[in-house]
C-alpha cells in the first residue's frame, strides 16, 4: 500500500469539514468556499488541452480553478511546434502564491517538463495540505511530440506517484512507466494497472483511448482491490485532443465536490464522452486532432439556425399563443397553425399545451421551432422549462404559479427568453429582478381560454405599464375589435399584443394574422403621428 501520499477522506467527514470550513469563513467575510481545483500543468495554445483544457473542464463541473504553468507551449491542431519551460523557481513562485492564500482541495498536476518542476512542486505539497493529488502523467501529445523526457520517468515512479490519490497515464505513459513493456489488449492494460498500483498510487486508470482495434473506449481502474472496466461507445471524431487533460480535471473536480474517488472517475468518463459527442462534428483548425467543446454549447447540427439575435422587445409586437384544443377542432397540426401565423405576420410564438403527453409535446416543439428558425421568429414554450430545455427551443413564458423566473434563467442560462405574466407592479417588479426580458399583462379582457382568471382591465394594464422596467405585451380576450384601443393607448413600455382564440380559433389562420398585424400597424402609426 502507499505509504506517502495526500490523504483522501471519505466524502462523509469531506462534507463536515466543508460546512466548518464555509461556516467558519462566513464568519470572517460573510461568504462561502467553493470547491477548489489547482491545475499545474502546461499552457496549450491552440486551447484543447493543458491548463486551458483544465480551466473549462472545471468551470463546466461548477468548480473553480486555479492555475501554475509549468511551461508554455507554442501548440495547435496540427502538433506542437516550440516548448518554452517556465524556470523553476518562477513554477514555485506561482505555487506559493496560491497555495500560500487560498483553501485548494485538490492538486491535479499535467505536463511536468523536468525533474526540478516535480521536485518544486512535491515540496510545495510538504508545506501546504491539500485533500487529493491526481497525477496525469503527460510525456507525449497525442501528435507525437515529446513534452516530457524519458529522464523524468524515474523521479515520476520514485517520487510522484506515491504521493498520488491517483494516476491516470494513457496507454504510451503507462507503458513508459513500466520500462516499455507492451499494452494493446484490455488484460494488457489491467496488468499495467496492478504494475503501476506497486509504485505507490492508491489508485490508478489506464485510459484506453488510443487502444487499438478498440470498438469501446475502455478504461480500467484499479484501487489496489478490485478492478473495473469503465466502456463508453467510442465516438467517431477527430476531435479528441485534450481528452486526458480534461477527464483528470474532472476527476479532480468531482473529488473537490466530495465524490467518492470510483464516483468522481464514473462521472468523469462520462462527461468526457457526452463533450465529444456533442463536438463531433466541430471544426477548429486544420490538423488532425482538433479540440472539442467542454461547454457542450457547440451541439452538432444546431448551430446553423440558431437565431442571431439577443431578444428585441419588438418581437412582443404579434403574440402569437398557441391552443391545442382550437387547432384540433379545426382539424389542422399545431405546425401548420404555427406556420400560417407567421406567414400572416406572428413575429413571435408561445407553444401552450396544458394536457399533451410529454413525449408529444417534446416533438410538437421541435417541429414548430424548424418552422420558426426558418422565419427568425423566436419559439417560446409556456410553463415547461424541459420542454424548452430539451427542444432547444429560444425560451418559457412563466405564470405566477409556474417555476420563478429566476430558477428558469438559472436553468436555461442567459440567453434564452422568459417572459412572466403579472398582474400587479409588484409582480412586475419581481419577474425584474429574476432576471426576466419581458411580461405579459392581463387579461384586459375577459376570456374564455383561461378559466378563472380576473381580468385587469386597460386600467390595470396602463398601472402595470407605468411602473415596470421591462417591455410588456397586453395578453386577455385582445383580438381585432379591440387590438387597435389598447394599442392606440400609447402606453409606456408596451409592445404589442398576444392572442390566442383571435387565430387559432378561426378557419384561416393566416388570413386571421394578416388582418390583425395590419391593424396593429395602422394603430401604431396613428399613435406616432
Ligand atoms: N473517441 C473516443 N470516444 C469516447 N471516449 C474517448 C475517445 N477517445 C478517448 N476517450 C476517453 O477519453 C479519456 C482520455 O483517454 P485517452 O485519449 O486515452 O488519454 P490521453 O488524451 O491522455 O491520450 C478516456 O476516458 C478515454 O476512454
Ligand atoms: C500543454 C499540454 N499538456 C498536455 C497535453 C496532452 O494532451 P493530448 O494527449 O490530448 O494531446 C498537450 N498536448 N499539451
Ligand atoms: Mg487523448
């Protein structure tokens, strides 16, 4: 067993002292501590792996990163081009300076270029404790290029990796480290595991990416007890570089959060997966290996028609709200209601299901939002943050019994739409401050698609208007007789009007839309003149 080595505590008493700790600073400076990961590694210019790898591997786990560049490399697609070692003394300085002030919970170390580097840093890990150490032991990129000697081996077997809570070289490195004995089948590399294990680690994963004539990318670890077989569907791309840098932050991550060390390598591998199948078909530069993207924002085929704009307050301007029931009656799909209203001139649209099976409603969305992408018309989804989660579409529309703007925009990030309907200032005041782009007001008229719901009336519009700080579109029994009063109103804020029966519960859709944005029109430029 490791005699040497940073102690990992269960994640039970990990949790404990997390609580002292944060209680403790909270005292000192009213905040919390966040788990913290210290990255010592090599910076990559081209950005898919080394330190930059470790940082977005980590802000994407929700923990924050620290960084000590060993050395910098000149680096891109096509393989590494010029290496300029920081010197070593300026390598301690920069370990000293964070670990001398802040609470980091793990080391996790990449490219070491010299001994003197290694020696630097184990020495930094005597003076100031830290939970774990997760050692990647980077020799050479996958391009080929060598970034660490064949004279380092020795100080990596005799003096890092006992220190290790765990090592993760590649199928070349565990090699090296065994003196070059031969890896290419999965007993090969559980064999190498149980070798590398004897060195000192308390434990280890061989990663199988580049295992020949493998059709699974498999991993094995190894605790000194058992053994797992960690398989993923290998995916086809060419997009893997940096995908050693990024499952040891993430591993490093995880144990930051208190996961259990088999947990924190499982949620690891997994997330290295579901990044490269979401960046397979992402092209950045001209080599073989590109990165891919930790973000997981970059989704494979959605980005060509992805709206280019923020939202535009004039898109409130024809609101278009869906019914499913008005459209069965009319024997027609929700797609083809969706796309005769904006022909007709919609310049928005609010997909509202109340009793549609999940699945369906998940499937309605995705067609409607093709149709609308296709216009530029933005496609909201009423109450069902999965819904607009899972379709991709551009944002909810929230009630006041729905979830609260604020978790909605926590959930769905900053760029989608929420709107929220308020009948009151201080509701209005509310969907502000969570973080909402725009609300709907209503109803000003009464209506017989929303059952029990008081109406405001223009007064109770024209209140709302006046004091909130976001655009606003008039929602409730609006439809052509009356579109022309609220609107000619001219009240602040307000940006148009939303309609549901005045549509969809009409035979022509498009001629219904055609009719009401021209009078919306005639209303808005009598109220300039
Ligand atoms: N094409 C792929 N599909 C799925 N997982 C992969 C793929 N390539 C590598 N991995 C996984 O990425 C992680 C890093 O492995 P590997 O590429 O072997 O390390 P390194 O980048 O250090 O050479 C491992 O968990 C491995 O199984
Ligand atoms: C600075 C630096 N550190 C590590 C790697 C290994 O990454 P990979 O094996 O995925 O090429 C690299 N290429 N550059
Ligand atoms: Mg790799």
């Amino acid at each position: 067993m490791a005699s040497g080595g940073v102690i990992l505590s269960n994640s039970f008493s990990f949790y404990q002292k997390r609580i002292v700790m944060s209680s403790r600073m909270q005292e000192k400076n009213g905040g919390a501590s966040i788990p913290h990961v210290l990255s010592v590694a090599g910076s990559d210019s081209g950005a898919g792996a080394g330190i930059q790898a470790d940082l977005k591997a980590c802000a994407a786990r929700g923990v924050y990163c620290s960084t000590v560049i060993t050395s910098v490399t000149a680096q891109n697609t096509v393989g590494v081009q010029a290496v300029h070692a920081v010197p070593e003394d300026f390598v301690a300085q920069q370990l000293k300076s964070v670990l001398s002030d802040m609470q980091v919970d793990v080391v996790k170390t990449g490219m070491l270029p010299s001994v003197g580097v290694v020696k630097v840093l184990l020495q930094s890990l005597t003076e100031f404790s830290v939970r774990a150490l997760v050692v990647d032991p980077v020799m050479v990129s996958t391009s080929g290029d060598v970034l660490a000697g064949p004279s380092i081996l020795s100080t990596f077997r005799e003096e890092l990796l006992p220190m290790a809570n765990i090592v993760t070289p590649n199928i070349k490195e565990a090699s090296a480290l065994l003196g070059g004995i031969r890896l290419e089948t999965v007993a090969d590399m559980r064999n190498a595991a149980e070798l590398l294990h004897a060195l000192g680690p308390r434990n280890v994963l061989v990663k199988g990416g580049d295992l020949p004539d493998s059709l699974d990318a498999v991993d094995i670890f190894f605790n000194g007890e058992h053994f797992y077989e960690l398989r993923s569907s290998r995916i086809k791309t060419r997009n893997t570089h940096g995908t050693g840098c990024t499952l040891a932050s993430c591993i490093a991550a995880e144990l930051a959060k208190g996961s259990p060390m088999l947990t924190a390598v499982r949620v690891a591998k997994r997330y290295v997966e579901t990044a490269l199948e979401y960046s397979k078909d992402i092209l950045i530069g001209n080599g073989i290996q590109g990165p891919f993207d930790h973000l997981l924002r970059l989704k494979s085929g959605s980005q060509s028609f992805h709206r280019k704009d923020a939202f535009n307050p004039s898109d409130l301007f024809l609101y278009a709200v869906t019914d499913s029931g008005m459209n069965k009656k009319w024997g027609r799909s929700m797609v083809d209601a969706v796309a005769a209203a904006i022909q007709g001139g919609a310049t928005i649209v609010q997909l509202r299901e109340k009793d549609a099976e999940t699945r369906d409603f998940l499937e309605t969305a995705k067609s409607c939002l093709a149709v609308c992408r296709s216009h530029g018309v933005p496609l909201l989804i009423n109450d069902r943050v999965d819904i607009a989660l899972a379709s991709d579409a551009d944002g909810v529309h929230v009630g006041q019994s729905d979830m609260p703007a604020s978790v909605a925009r926590t959930l769905l990030g900053p760029e989608k739409i929420i709107g929220v309907s308020c009948k009151t200032i201080e509701q209005a005041q509310q969907a502000w401050i969570g973080g909402a782009d725009y609300i709907g007001s209503g109803g000003v008229y009464s209506t017989n698609t929303k059952a029990n719901n008081p109406t405001i009336g223009l007064d109770g519009l024209k209140t709302v208007c006046s004091a909130s700080k976001l655009p606003v579109v008039a929602i409730g029994g609006i439809n052509a007789s009356n579109a022309g009063t609220v609107m000619e109103m001219g009240l602040p804020n307000l940006k148009g009007v939303a309609v549901v029966s005045a549509l969809f519960d009409r035979e022509n859709v498009l001629a219904e839309t055609k009719k009401l944005h021209a009078l919306l029109m005639e209303a808005s430029s009598s109220k300039m003149q």
